[in-house]
C-alpha cells in the first residue's frame, strides 16, 4: 500500500440542493441531470491538469498540483454549467478548495486539507466558490486578481483565525455585492461531528448522516421504549455547521443542557451545542424516562 505525502490543491464541486432535484424530476431524470453535470465537471478537470479522486452522490472531489488550475478549473466549473445547463435543467454548484499537505494512499487523499476545503464546500452558497489564505499565497500575480476576502474563521488542523475568499467568476461583477472591510465578519468553523447515544448504541451525525429520528415507530433511525414518546417524535438535522433539534410530538421534548438548565421544546426547534441530554415526552426531573444523551466530537464532520 503505497502512501505519500504532498502539497496538492483539494477542490469539491457539489450540486446545490440536489434533494429538491430528485424530488422536483424524479430519480431517472435526476439522475440523468447529475450524470451529465458530472460528465461537465470531469471534462473541465482534465483540461485544467488535474484529476478526479472520486464522485460522492451529486458531489465531486478532484486534486490539482497547482493552486492556479484549481481555482480556474473552479471557475471554468461553474461558466460552463451556467451555460450548458446539463440535461437542460438549470444546475447551481458550489465548491470549496483548500491548497496544503495531504496524504495520499491509494490515489485517496486525506488530511486537513481534505477537511478544509469539504467544509468551505458546505459554507459555500449557490453560484459561489471558496478558498483559503493558503491558496491565496500560492497564486500567480495574475489570478490573485480574481479572488476577494470576504470572511474569517477557525480551519480544522488550526487554532488560529483565518481569512476565506471568494474566487470571482462571473463575467458581470457589477452584480456582486459589495464587501465591507470594516466589519469582522466571522463564520461558524468545523467544531466537530454530533454524537447521539442511547443505552449501547451512539450514532455519528456528520456530512455522511446529517438527518436522523428519533421515536417510537420501527422506521426511525433511533427507536426508544417510552411511552409518553409519539410514533415521529423529534429529529436532528445538520444545516451547514449546526445541529438543531426539532420537535414534532404531542408531549414535546426536555432538553437538558450543559449548564443543567433544561428546555421544553414543543413544535419548535433548539440549537444543540457542546453536550447534554434528551428526554421524550416527560422531564428528567419526573424520573423513569428513557435518556439519549448528545455531544460534540472533535472530529471533522467534513471528513471524507
């Protein structure tokens, strides 16, 4: 097993709101339209020098030698699936890309780098392409011109702040939003998978599973014994680099934070941060519910 370590440019490019796709064509014709969307960004890969490590679903994950063809291979990605619209459906991308060390082992690459740039995928909106300070140093002069600052945050692999830019790819920049430099606009960063356990089971929430529910009914992703719980009692989502908790029960929900403070949550949501506990249906304070506790893993949820 051959392993390696270089300097490589990591760039994800990822089909915005691939679910709605699906949902709106169906699978066959969404498919088709991934296929093809996929088919676009191979094609520009391979002009640009570099090459495919592997596809995810609706995403792909590609490696350069250099930052320049990373960031115009991103570029390119993006003009070209704006204009072909693949199987005449208006496809969105976004794409994030790190430049930095990397193991490579069995033409995968993992590391940080790896971590940073599937992040600032997630981070990423619509239409949009996001780098790093690193990729930025590593630019000719020339395509130093085409990316901008525009927030801050913490990188996995650092404890120091960072700037993140946005590269600018389209031609009309008379419509891009004019950035504040005064302000400190900090971004959420990568502060780990979720953890949720009951009795001996713990499942891992991250970009792998970034859904899950919780009940009494057999097709939930987690089943509890408690009677007071409803059938589709609540579940947890993922959003960008959040987990949040959402009710759909007749008893509500009791949150028991880290403080010890605890939360009622009926049809609404919570914000679930550091570690605590879950009781459905009564509070933990009336004694004999069943527990899932919850916590913050310090491994990259972007990890691939």
């Amino acid at each position: 097993m051959a392993r390696s370590s270089e300097n490589l440019a990591v760039l994800f490019a990822d089909i915005t709101d691939s679910t709605k796709l699906y949902s709106t064509l169906g699978d066959n014709a969404a498919r088709v339209v991934v296929n093809a969307c996929i088919t676009l960004i191979s094609d520009v890969v391979a002009r640009c020098h570099g090459r495919i490590v592997k596809t995810i679903g609706d995403e792909a994950m590609c490696v350069f030698r250099r930052a320049d063809d990373a960031v115009a291979a991103a570029s390119e990605m993006q003009a070209v699936v704006d204009a072909k619209r693949p199987g005449k459906y208006h496809v969105q991308l976004h794409i994030g890309l790190h430049f930095g060390p990397v193991l490579v082992e069995d033409n995968d690459v993992y590391g940080d780098t790896v971590n940073a740039a599937a992040y600032l995928t997630a981070v990423a909106a619509a239409e949009q392409i996001l780098t790093t300070e690193s990729t930025e140093r590593n630019l000719s002069p020339e395509l130093k011109t085409t990316v901008r600052p525009v927030f801050k945050t913490v990188l996995k692999g650092s404890t120091e702040e960072s700037t993140v830019y946005q590269v600018i790819w389209h031609k009309d920049v008379a419509a891009l939003t004019d950035v504040n430099m005064r302000s400190h606009k900090s971004i959420p960063g990568d502060e780990g998978s979720l953890l949720v356990s009951y009795h001996n089971l713990k499942l891992r929430m991250d970009q792998g599973r970034p859904n899950l529910t919780i009940g009494r009914g057999e097709n939930c992703d987690l089943v509890v014994h408690e009677k007071l719980a409803s059938r589709k009692h609540v579940s947890i989502k993922l959003l960008r680099t959040h987990f949040y908790l959402l009710d759909h029960s007749l008893n509500g929900t009791f949150v028991t934070l880290e403080s010890g403070d605890e939360v009622h949550v009926l049809r609404a949501e919570l914000l679930l941060d550091g570690a605590g506990s879950i009781s459905l249906g009564r509070s933990t304070r009336e004694g004999g519910s069943e527990i899932i506790t919850y916590a913050r893993d310090r491994r990259s949820m972007y990890r691939v």
